[in-house]
C-alpha cells in the first residue's frame, strides 16, 4: 500500500466514526477502500468500537419497521432510515413475525374502528371486529399488500 494510504485525512476520520457501529466491519472497509486491519488499527487509535450496534426491535421500531415495508421501501431503504443494516432488518422482520402480526392487527383494528364508528354502533363495530380476526386478518393484508 502507497505510503500516502496510511495516513488519514480528518475528513476520513470523521466518515469512519460515522459508519463505525452502523455497519459491519467488512463494509467499512469496503466502503473507505482500507483493509480491515486499517481500519481496526486507527479505531483503535480514534478509541471507537468497530462492533456493530444492535437495535433495540421494541414496539416503536417494529412500527417503523412495518410501515416502512408498507410504504413499499426496499430493505436497503429501510436500513438507511432505521440505521443498521439490511440483513438486520430482514432479520428482524422475520425474527419478530408473531410480533409484527399483532402490531398490524392492532393497527389495521384502530383504523377499521375509526372508520367504522363512523357509520354503525359501538356494538356492530365490535361484532366485525370480532369476526375479522377470526379469519386471520393479518394474513389476508400481507397478502395483499406483499409484505
């Protein structure tokens, strides 16, 4: 490696902090065209952690999670908006899938109940509702939606 590689700009420095802890660190590397050995070395030297962050997949980020799929964007998308990466979120799609129906059940209710208060009683609205999960609503919607 030319002499002139091994030393790093501030600007460098300031990139490296950024995608340290946000991606693995294979593609940092990639990413700032150093091998993996520079960029642990001047972490190291910098005193930040090449690990990669986990996320916290509480309700408000399965949220974000779910709408994002909804609004159509695609995993590389949804990793840039969350801030980790794309097999993290795929993962945590699929890890969270029992979690995710009843955030989408429970949406999708809300919604139906708004809208439906709008027309027929407390009672009826109870009574679709009712009905509706019974027959799996979550599952019919991914469907249709493609999620």
């Amino acid at each position: 490696m030319p002499l002139s590689r091994c030393i790093w700009t501030i600007e460098e420095e300031k990139t490296l902090r950024n995608l340290l802890g946000r991606m693995p660190l294979g593609r940092v590397a990639s990413v700032m065209g150093r091998s993996k050995s520079s960029i642990i070395s001047k972490a190291s030297a910098l005193g930040v952690s090449t690990r990669c962050k986990t996320i916290n997949w509480n309700q408000e980020n399965l949220n974000r999670l779910i709408v994002f799929r909804a609004q159509g964007l695609s995993w590389k998308e949804i990793a840039k908006e969350i801030g980790i990466s794309e097999n993290g979120c795929k993962s945590a799609y699929h890890r969270h899938q029992e979690e995710i129906d009843n955030l989408l059940n429970l949406r999708i209710e809300e919604h139906l109940r708004e809208v439906m208060l709008k027309y027929v009683s407390s009672h009826s609205c109870d009574q679709v509702l009712h009905e509706l999960r019974s027959d799996n609503l979550t599952s019919i919607l991914r469907k249709a939606l493609s999620l």
